[in-house]
C-alpha cells in the first residue's frame, strides 16, 4: 500500500446502511459510525463526546446534538453506576441491505453534504452503475445542483475520479484518500446552460483534438503533454489562477449560486476553464486575489504557467450607488435576482453595507436578511410596502450615528439583533420610532407633549420670577429662577413620597384584613363541603360524592354509545331500534364487568366504579368509531367519494405520474368519504336527542296527568264523606 496521509485510517473502513444518506445529515452519520467503530471490539462504546469531536474535527457541543436525536433509534446509551460512565452501542444492521463501505479517513476529512455526496458516489461505484447529479440529489436530499456543484468539488479535490464521455451520466472512481498532485480542472464539467459565444470562439464541434483544449491545458503548462497523468500533474492551488481572479467573479458560499459565477470564454476555450466555484473559504483568499487580479490585467507572466494568451475582457454589471465596488456575494447580485437581495432588502441595508460586509459565512447572511425581511413586514404595518425599506434605513442609520459609525461596531450580528434592527418605542405610542412615528414620518407627539411638559414648567415658573422682579439684574434673576426650580423639584418630590406612603398604607390595611378574608373563604368552603350527596345521601359530600359522580359519567357513556348506533339504523323500525339498544346495553356491561380488578385484589366501591367509568367511556368511542365506519360504507358517502374522485381524474395532468395520480384520487375520495360519515352522523344524532327529548316529554305528560287526576278523585272523596 502507498505511503499516504492516514495509511491506518485507509486500511480502516466503515459500513452504514445507504438510506441513511437521505434520512440524517452528514455530520449525524458520520458521528453513529464513529460510535459503531469505537465498538467493533468490546461492543460498546466508552469514548466520550469530546473524544468523538476531536476525531471528526467537530465540536463537541454538534457530537452530542447528534447522538440526542438519533438515541433509542440508532444508538443505544446505558449509564454505569455509580461511576457515572456513558456506554453506546450501534443498533446492527441486517447484512441484506444495500451499505456504504468507505475509508475511516474520508469519514473523518469530509463533512456535510461533502460526506453524503462521497457515499452516494461510493455505492454507486461499488454496483458499478453511473452517478448522474438527480440520481445523487434523490440519494442525499439535496438539489441537483448542489449535487452536481460537491461532486465537482470532490474531484478538484481529488476524492474521486470523473470517468466518462460527453454525453450521458458519468462513472466514477472512489479514493480512499485524496489523490496528490491532482490539478484543478473545473472546467472538465459542462454547465447546464451556456451564454452567447463571440463570433471569434469556435463551435464546439471544431474542437477535434481529443477531450482537451488550448485553454484547459494552458492550466498544465506550455510544455505538458496531452496524456498527462493525474498522479503527475502539478498541484495547482486555487489561489494561484489567473484566469478566474477572486474579485472578478461573485463571491459565493450557496451552492444555488453556482449558476451566475460565470465568466467569458478563455482563448476559445468552450469547457469553461475559467469559471472557479468560490468556496466558504475564500475569506482567507482575498489577498491572493488582488496579485491575481493585477496578473490579467498587465497580461503579465504567471509564476506558475509562464507567458499567458490573452484573457477576453469581462464586462460586469454594477448595481447603482455602489461605484463600481465588490459588496459581497449578494450584493454583486443584480437586483431581482433570484441568487441576489431584493430590492427592498437593498435599500433598508444601504446605511449598514460596512457591516453586511463582515458577514463572511452565507448561512449569517441568510438568517441577517431573514430578519430584516420580518422587521421589513412590521414596520409596513404602518408605512405600507413600498416606503418600509426607506423607514428602516433611516432607523438603521440613526442607530449608527449613536453608535459613532460602523467601525465601533465589534459584532455584527449581535448590532443587527439588539441595537439595529429592534423597534425603539419611547413612549406608549406604538408607532413610535425614537421618538419619530411610522405612519407619518413626522415627531412623535406623546414624546413631544413629555418634553413640552417639563418645559412648560420652566417657561411659567421663570415668568412668576420675572413678574415678581421686573427691574431685577441677571444674576439676581437667575438666583431666584434657580430657588423657584428646586422648590418645584422638592415638592414634586415630596409628592411621590406622599404618593408612596399612601400605597404602603393601602398594602398594609390589606395585609391587616387578610386573616379575616381566609377565614371567609374557608367558611364558605365548609358549607360548600357539608352538603349531603344527591344521590345517595352520603355526609359532606358537597352535593356529590365520588361513588356517586362515577356512576353518572358511566351512565352519560351509555347513553351516548346508544345514540351513536341509533345513527345507523331507522329510527321509524321500533324493534330493530330496541334490539340495537339491548345490543349496546349488553355489551357496554359486559366491558364494565370484564374489566373490573379482580376479586383477590379486595377492591372497595371507589375502584369498582371509577373502573366502570373508565370502561364505558372507552367502550362508547368504540362504538362511535363503528358508527362512523358504518356510515362511511353508506351509500351517500360512496356517492360522494366518487364524485369526489371524479374531480380529481380530471386533474391527473398535473401530476408527476400516473401512480402519483392514483393516490391523489385515492385520498381524494376517502377525504370526501369520511366527511360525508361526519356530516351524517350530525345529522342524526342531532335527530336522535330531538326524538328522546319528545318521547321523555310525552312520557313526563301523563303521568302528571294522573297524578293531578289522583289528587282530584281524593280531594272529591273526602269532600263527600265530610257531608255525610
């Protein structure tokens, strides 16, 4: 085996099954194999978090969010007493499911999307099948693009090896480590879309001498072969190209925005030797741009290539107000731009484009523009659309001048979260912005009417003086003017002190009359408690005992599973609605009586009939469940789940395929199905209560009659034997 970085990490490998590329992040499998090879020999794992973390090149706080959301799924954790220690083992994966076999090195080196790419691309290259970007999207979970962008990335890299031709999806070849010395070719991969070609570059048919042309060699030196090795090929680092300086192309760490860093083609090269995908490192890489920048200009010679042809001037568009200037991987953008800011976000981040500046990672730049975008949409609630951009730069650049600029600023984020960004309301007005209202952009008058208070005050009291000493010299008139304030001062003082005095008095009267108050309560409380049981007469009971209050739920249950069955039946057949009753009767009782505790238990009335409770509720859903599913067999509710159906057949043409389309209809009539059970079970349980309620009222009717009738024959009886 060759003398690589890593050779015992190379020999190494580890195994996971390949649907968790699509299921977890890269980061999430990378650490559950590091627990599972950690337990190769003993089963389990006792290494701890920060040793996971300084394997993967993590932190530590990342391995055990990890482990957390994959725990009692993947990854096993037993805690050992009284040590304390933390075991994990790996659940094990069945031998028939398709894995992913790679270096222990990858798994430690890569990361992220990176990762899953490299896995994708390894199973696909163990079955010996190509790797087209969907196919490595569908398997990770990304988009196309993405996928296409990190694959290219992987062999700049060289972690694999492109092996295809022009047309069709390419094979690859997986390392287990990085190639050495493989030369930066981003240009071997064609775009999805090509801009215009000048009348001087040739067709791409033209091109006739194999795969390479002058300006990709050009990245091999005037002197290279054409058959030139991988191994052999001089490491090109990415800083040291000319043809594709850093600040001549967008800066960019979104893997969407690989479609705009595009340039003009180089001395006729159609393979795009000059378009470089800018990574999240470039921050470090700014300096080495400007040499690189000064290199093409002067047409000048290369260090590392020797004399160059000359590269086709660039033209860029630059957004108005920006001078010409690089302003970040957005803001180079042009406006409207699906990759770019919007418009409004533009114009409410100008004051602060120092700052957006220092955002270096794109994922800050997202959540930062997030931000703004949600205060943009409050501060519209009272400006409209069109004018909140222009009212948050205004408040973003007052928040800087009582900063003292962009250069006091130490954090960024933490300026735009706490100080920049947040509404300043002064006073209760809820437009109010330091002291300017949003609706009208005018000074906020509650704030107006605090400072013209306080200044009204003065005003009257320096007019009492001058009224009192009219011929009075200045210095006099300032003395007494100054005797007048602070007598003012003292007595508005003296006031809240009285005012505070008064709610310490009240807090304390309140304080004295608690006693009495809990006594009240507690009163009222013993007479509620006292009141006899309504049902069974039991002593402080407060109307109800328990016994009691479980026997009416039980019955409540009863009743209600009665009336979701009579649903089903017509109501107008007398005895095929007393045959269901006697049915849901038996058997509402007999899972009352079933699950009951057993006899050896020795169980008092309280469990018997908190037992009988909880059975018959359960039992009613039951049947309420059974009558729904009866309804939804009906005949209305077919009826409408076909109609239903029918809607959706006719939509079939927005679908992906056919099977997608099925299930639309599918889950379109069963949708349809059960509301029309609902609607139906409504209804008649609706109907059900109204004829109980007419059958208890006729019921209640006669035998009142009776009664009255009754009292009437003794009332005539008594009457007759009194003149006898």
């Amino acid at each position: 085996m060759p003398d690589v970085p890593g050779h015992a990490q190379l020999e190494f490998r580890t195994r996971f099954p390949a649907r968790w590329l699509r299921k977890y992040t890269g980061d999430t499998i990378r650490t559950v194999t590091a627990v599972a090879d950690y337990g190769r020999r003993s089963g389990s794992c006792w290494a701890s978090n920060r040793t996971l973390a300084v394997g993967l090149g993590l932190h530590e706080k990342t391995v055990a969010a990890a482990l957390r959301l994959v725990e009692g799924e993947l990854v096993l954790a037993e805690h050992h007493s009284p040590t304390g220690t933390l075991s994990r083992r790996v659940k094990p994966v069945s031998e028939d499911e398709l894995a992913v076999t790679i270096s222990a090195a990858a798994r430690n080196r890569l990361s992220g999307y990176r990762f899953k790419v490299y896995c994708a691309i390894s199973v696909r290259s163990d079955l010996g099948q190509s790797a087209s970007a969907a196919q490595l999207a569908q398997a990770c979970g990304m988009t196309p693009e993405g996928a296409r962008t990190t694959a290219r990335d992987l062999v700049t890299e060289g972690w694999v090896t492109r092996d295809g031709s022009s047309g069709g999806a390419p094979k690859y070849v997986v390392h287990p480590v990085p190639l050495a010395g493989v030369a930066v070719q981003l240009g071997l991969f064609p775009q999805p879309q090509q801009s215009a070609r000048p009348e001087a570059v040739p067709a791409l048919d033209e091109v006739t001498e194999g795969w390479f042309c002058t300006g990709q060699m050009a990245l091999f030196g005037e002197d290279a072969e054409w058959e030139t090795p991988l191994d052999s090929a001089p490491a090109t680092p990415l800083d040291r190209l000319p043809e594709a300086p850093l600040g001549s192309a967008p800066l960019t760490g979104h893997l969407q925005q690989a479609g705009v860093n595009r340039q003009l083609t180089v001395d006729g090269c159609l393979s795009r030797v000059a378009v470089t995908l800018v990574t999240r490192d470039a921050g470090a890489r700014e300096g080495a741009s400007g040499r690189a920048q000064s290199v093409v200009a002067a047409g000048g010679r290369s260090p590392l290539r020797g004399e160059q042809p000359k590269i086709a001037a660039v033209s860029r568009v630059t957004p108005s107000g920006t001078g010409g200037a690089r302003t970040g991987r957005w803001l180079d953008a042009p406006v409207g731009s699906v990759f770019g800011l919007p418009q409004g976000l533009r114009v409410a981040l100008a004051p602060a484009v120092g700052l957006w500046r220092r955002l270096e990672r794109s994922g800050t730049r997202e959540f930062i523009a997030s931000q703004v975008m949600a205060e943009l949409r409050r501060v519209s609630v009272w400006t409209g659309p069109a004018a909140a951009p222009a009212a948050l730069a205004l408040r973003l650049t007052r928040r800087l001048d009582r900063q003292g600029g962009p250069s006091r600023v130490t954090d960024p984020v933490g300026w735009f979260l706490s100080r920049g960004l947040p509404q300043g309301q002064v006073c209760a007005r809820t437009s109010c912005d330091d002291g300017i209202r949003l609706d009208t952009g005018s000074l906020c008058d509650t704030c107006e009417m605090r400072l013209v208070d306080r200044r009204a005050t003065r005003k009257v009291l320096v007019s009492e003086v001058l009224t009192l000493l009219p011929g009075a010299g200045y210095e006099e008139r300032q003395a007494v003017i100054e005797e007048h304030l602070r007598d003012h001062a003292r007595a508005h003082a003296e006031r809240q002190v009285a005012a505070r005095e008064r709610a310490e008095a009240q807090r304390q009267r309140v304080e004295a009359d608690r006693p009495a108050r809990e006594a009240a309560a507690a009163a009222a409380e013993e007479a509620r408690v006292a009141v006899p049981c309504a049902d069974c007469g039991t002593e402080r009971s407060a109307g109800l005992c328990g016994i009691c209050w479980c026997h009416r739920e039980a019955r409540s249950a009863i009743a209600a599973a009665v009336s979701a069955m009579l649903t089903t039946v017509n109501l107008c057949d007398r005895d095929a609605v007393s045959a269901l009753v006697r049915e849901v009767r038996d058997g509402m009782r007999s899972a009352m009586l079933s699950a009951r505790p057993a006899r050896e238990l020795a169980p008092d009335a309280h469990a018997i009939a908190n037992s009988d409770m909880l059975a018959a509720k359960n039992r009613s859903a039951d049947y309420r469940n059974h009558a729904l599913v009866l309804l939804a067999g009906s005949p209305k509710a077919e009826q409408e789940a076909e109609q239903a159906a029918d809607v959706r057949r006719r939509w079939a043409h927005r679908y992906a395929s056919a099977a997608d389309a099925r299930q639309a209809v599918a889950d379109a009539a069963n949708e349809a199905r059960w509301r029309t059970a609902m609607h139906l079970f409504t209804e008649r349980l609706r109907q059900v209560k109204e004829l109980r309620d007419r059958t208890r009222s006729a019921t209640q009717q006669p035998a009142a009659n009776r009664a009255s009738r009754f009292t009437a024959a003794l009332g005539t009886c008594a009457a007759a034997g009194r003149t006898a």
